[in-house]
C-alpha cells in the first residue's frame, strides 16, 4: 500500500513539473515565426539526389522551367529537373551535364528532361542532334531518348549520337561506341557500335542500316569536349558521378589540408569573395531555395562538400570518393528566429552562411531521415549518429533552441555570413551588388534556422536570365514523341494545380530483330574505340532507414513507374533489391505516346538479317578512316559567344 501511495504520489509531482514546464517551452519557441518544420515523409517522396546543369552554352541558347510558358535565356549552373526546356538556335551549341554523363545539343535542336532522377534519364528530342557520352550505367539505371517516331535506349557505355529531322518524320542513329535499342513501329531495332541506323515513318517504321560516316564539326566539338573531361585532374579527388566536377582544374588547384585530405581553392575571386555570394537564389521544385553560383566552376562546390577558412582562405572540401554524392540544392545555414531580426529596406532580411567539415546539413524541404543520412555521409565525413542527433533534435522534436548551440564554424569567420533583403533573395537578384549591411556581431550571434520564411515569387522560378523570344517553333514544342515508359505528368505552374492531360505514346521494347544481334566489331582504324571497360562506380549503399555500416550512403529512393517489360537483351540482378516507390498518377505526359507493342515477324527478321549482313561486308572492305583531329588547347571562342561557361 506505502508502495501505490508513493507511485501516485511521484505521478502527481511529474504532472504539475509538466505543467510548469510547458509555458517556458512556447516562450521560447514563438518567437521564431519560420514557418512549420520541414516534414518528415517516407523515402518514396524523397527529392531526387541527381540533377543536370547547363556547363557550356555558344550562341543564343534558351531555358524554359518546367510549367512555366516564358522563354529565358539559359544561365549557366541553374539546376536542371524534369520538365525542364531547353532551345539551342541557328548557329548555337549547348552541353548537359548530369553525373558522369554529357549530353551536346547542336544548332536548331530542342531537349525536355522528360524524367531525372537517381535512376532515370529521359529525354525529349523534337528537333535537331544531340551527342550523348554516357561513362557509367549501372543494371537498373535506365537513359532513354524520345524522337517523334521511336524511343532509343542506351544498354552501355559509350558515344551516340541522335539527330531528328526538321519536321520529325526521320531519327538517326550513330553509335560511335556502345549499344543502344531502337523501339517503334511495333518493333525493336538493336544498333550496335559503328552503325548508322536510319528510321523513316511513324506508324510503320523503315529502318536502313550503313557506315558511320566521317565526323562533321559537331562530332568533333563533342569529342573534343569528352578528352577533356576524360582527362580532369579532379576525378582523382571526388566521385566520378559529382556533376559539375570536371570545370574544377581550369579554374582553381587541389592542395592538401590536415584534417580535412585533398582540397581545391580557387584560383582567383574577388575582393570580399565567399562562398554563396557571388549569384543569385531561384525556386527550383522539389527543393525549393536553391543557389546559383556566378563562376564558370560554381556547380559542384556549392551543392556537394563543404567550405572551410583555412590560412585566411576559403577551400572546398569534397566528400568521400567512394560515395555517389546526393545533390542538395545549398549547403548553407540560414541565420534568424528566436527572437532575432534585422530590417532591410522593406521587410525583413535573409542571412546564411556555408556549412563547415563535419556539420550537419538539415534540409528545408521534405525528406525522410534516411535522405538526411545520405546528404550528409556523402557530401562531408560525418557519422550517421551526428546526423541522427541533429535531425531528431530539429524535426522530429521540433526543438530549434538545441541547434543554436551548435558551434557553427563558418558563422564566426570575419565576412562569411551574407544578408539581403527579402526582395532580392526572392527576385533571383545578384547578391553581391545587393548586400546588407548589418553589423557583423549581430550576424555571428543569431541564432541558426532550418526553416525558410521566403515565400517563391514568379520571378523565383524563372531566375536570372533575361526574357527572350528565340525558342522553338510552336509544331516543335507541341510535336508528340515515342516512349517506352510514361514520364511523370509536367510540373504545374507556381501555384497552379495540373490541368493538363498527359499525351504520351509509350511502345514496350520485344524482342530486337536479329539483324543487330551479333556482337560490337572492333572499331575500323581512326574511329574512336569502344570502351569496354568504364571506370568502377562507388560500391551500392545500403538501404535507407538502416544503420549504415562504414557510413556508406543508403540508396537514393527512385519513384514507381507502371510495370514494363524487361528488356530482351538485358537481365536484371535478382539479388538486387528493388528501389522504394512512390505510385505516380495514371495520367501521363502529354507530348509522349506509348510505343506499341512488338510484333513477331519472321518476314521481316529476315530482312534485317539481310541488312546487317550488307552492312558488316561494308565494313569490313571500307579502307580506314583517317585519324581524327587532336584537341587544340585553346579554342577560341566563336564571335557570336556571348558568355562561355567552359
């Protein structure tokens, strides 16, 4: 009986503690007026951890953003998603970065992302010819082009080049190197190395099979283009698969830094230079806030590693090399809350400043933990448990007074943290013409938030190119292509909900017709040869949501499509386990149709059989090509290049 007293007793004490307690606890956390935390979701929502850059432009290259009707010119290192546009005009060239592969546009050639992420690369080509060099391609990754009569898979490594005819009733294909999977007109084509395939009609395909022919100044300018790539100092340093990477030694040189192993400073910046001042801030879905760096090189430093100030200068610090890093959209923190504020001219500021080695990046937008875990552990050498500790700490205890006792190194450098006002953080204006001034000491002892009160204006997501009026004709832009799985449906406007019926024409690849199925022959002398052997990619992570062993990153989740048939020339792993997914709408893109489906065709088997037999005689009594020019050191810039992002 003392007992049960006793325990009812200790009960009631707890209560009125609580009681006491819990006023002090909203004191403390009204103040911070940041808006609601950012929620916790399961890894089938996730973001995806890759995107695609612009990294060179010549010419009058235009972007569109996904759900967005105005045209922009295209501004170099803006993160690039599904539903993205881009227009490459008379007389212009553009080059794509995404990971470890490079994608060409040539003059008068129109590219959607018609699906990006972790796993997935479909694009849209209405118009015009693209070089694609894919260097990595794992069993499960799929890389898919669609022209307005056929949907061309890339099953390895290697050079390709597609061309689409002016009013889209022909698609070529060169593959340089490789192996890719024509699908259309109820058949599949397989299109091996040194083979030009040639596609004529859209219900009923006519297919040709002849010698790559010499390279024109396109192949060269891709070719060129890929022996520097290949040859980048950088890939020593970070993963192959860091987009952006490659522009890293034309512009600055690695050294070595204790504590922290190999880092790369740039060569020259200006006076007062720091991380995330010298651009401008846009809306970018699904992350929202995501910085846009000024520098030729500013891709990579400013969405993977971490900045330190070491011996009065800033250097980038990279993750492990291992590791396939995770896109995010800034590595920053942001400053404000708790009862602190600054005005700037009208309506209040926002400040931020890079994170350091070591600190945990804490998401502003919806994620799950196991994407918290993989952002951090692959961008910076940090433990699963620190980051476990700060993000319980944040999101699900919602307790932001712990977090602003984190010693946050960079916010008590000299000139590191950077204030605007509220018009020009949500503008997409340069921030270094538009600076706040607020005392530094203001700055280094406000407390550190997660949370973003900025809410997106139109020009958010249209950014920082100036409005244009070269773009692709209307019949290009509405022209319907091929595919052999439903893209997601176009992204709504800012603050629209979808209205627009997906019209896409999906066909599922079969069985490919045996004229292309002998295997690659050896390139003839002069050609580039194939690449068999791709550099190793970073060991596969662990699931998400697991304690990870070693610190090693879980897989990035991959949204659900509707089931489609496995490719007849490629055999899954079935000890891989498949990707976590998300249910996508029934409804599909509007400009994609499904491909139908293959037919068996002994007839015409035969006649592809005839075709590539034809083909291999050619080839093998061509006399050889002619070596194929050395990449010049230095290339001058065109006359009309108004900005080159090399």
């Amino acid at each position: 009986m003392k007992t049960h007293k006793a325990l009812v007793a200790g009960i009631a004490l707890a209560g009125v503690l609580l009681m006491l307690q819990a006023p002090l606890r909203i004191v403390a956390q009204e103040p911070q007026d940041q808006g609601p935390p950012p929620e916790q979701q399961g890894p089938a929502q996730d973001p995806p951890g890759r995107v695609a850059r612009l990294s060179y432009s010549v010419g009058s290259v235009s972007f569109q953003p996904g759900g967005e009707g105005d045209w922009v010119q295209a501004v170099a290192n803006r993160p690039l998603t599904t539903g993205d546009n881009l227009w490459a005009d008379k007389d212009s060239r553009a080059e794509l970065q995404t990971g470890s592969t490079s994608i060409r546009m040539d003059s008068e050639t129109s590219v959607t992302f018609l699906d990006l992420d972790d796993r997935t690369t479909q694009l849209k080509l209405s118009q015009g010819s693209i070089f694609v060099r894919v260097r990595h391609l794992d069993d499960d990754d799929h890389f898919e082009i669609d022209t307005p009569n056929l949907a061309f898979q890339i099953q390895r490594t290697g050079e390709y080049r597609i061309d689409v005819n002016a009013d889209g009733t022909e698609t070529d294909a060169r593959v340089w190197s490789g192996r890719g999977e024509a699908t259309g007109g109820g058949n599949s084509y397989d299109v091996v190395a040194g083979q030009l395939a040639k596609f004529t009609g859209t219900d009923q395909l006519n297919h040709e099979i002849d010698q790559i022919p010499d390279r024109d100044d396109f192949d060269n300018f891709a070719f060129q283009r890929d022996q520097r790539e290949d040859h980048a100092e950088s890939s020593n340093y970070v993963s192959p698969d860091m987009t952006g990477a490659s522009d890293l030694d034309e512009y600055g040189h690695w050294r070595y830094v204790a504590d922290y192993g190999p880092v790369w400073a740039p060569a020259a910046v200006a006076p007062g230079w720091a991380p995330y001042r010298y651009g401008h801030w846009v809306w970018v879905a699904p992350w929202g806030w995501t910085w846009v760096e000024d520098e030729p090189w500013g891709f990579a430093p400013f969405h993977y590693g971490r900045w330190a100030f070491v011996e009065s200068s800033w250097c980038w610090v990279p993750g492990p090399v291992y590791a396939r890093p995770v896109y995010a959209p800034a590595l920053v923190a942001f400053v404000g809350g708790g009862g602190f504020g600054f005005g700037v001219g009208i309506g209040a500021g926002v400040a931020w400043f890079p994170l350091a080695p070591r600190e945990v990046y804490v998401p502003w937008y919806r994620t799950s933990p196991g994407y918290v875990n993989n952002v951090n552990i692959t961008n910076t050498r940090v433990n699963v448990t620190q980051v476990t500790n700060v993000y319980n700490t944040t999101i699900i205890n919602n307790n932001t007074t712990n977090v602003t006792r984190i010693n946050y190194a960079n916010q008590h450098v000299n000139n590191a943290v950077t204030a605007v006002s509220h018009d020009t953080f949500v503008n997409a204006r340069p921030v270094a013409t538009n600076i706040a001034k607020v005392d530094s000491k203001q700055l280094e002892n406000a407390p550190v938030v997660h949370n973003i009160s900025a809410q997106p204006a139109r020009q958010s997501v249209m950014g920082a190119g100036r409005p244009v009026t070269v773009k692709p004709p209307a019949a290009v832009m509405n022209r319907q292509v091929v595919a052999t799985r439903q893209p997601p449906p176009p992204r709504a406007s800012l603050g629209q909900a979808h209205t627009t019926e997906p019209n896409v024409r999906t066909e599922a690849p079969g069985q490919a017709q045996t004229a292309a199925r002998t295997p690659a022959e050896t390139p003839r002398p002069g050609q580039p040869a194939a690449r068999p052997t791709e550099t190793t990619r970073p060991e596969p992570p662990v699931q998400a949501n697991q304690p990870a062993a070693n610190n090693h990153p879980a897989p990035p989740p991959n949204p659900a499509r509707p089931a489609q048939p496995q490719e007849a020339t490629r055999q899954p792993e079935p000890a891989r386990p498949a990707p976590p997914s998300v249910p996508r709408p029934p409804a599909g893109h509007p400009l994609v149709r499904q491909a139908p489906p293959v037919q068996e065709n002994p007839q015409h088997q035969q006649n592809e059989q005839t075709k590539f037999n034809a083909w291999q005689q050619q080839r093998q009594s061509a006399p050889p090509r002619p070596p194929a020019p050395a990449p010049r050191a230095a290339q001058a810039a065109p006359a009309h290049e108004s900005k080159p992002h090399k």
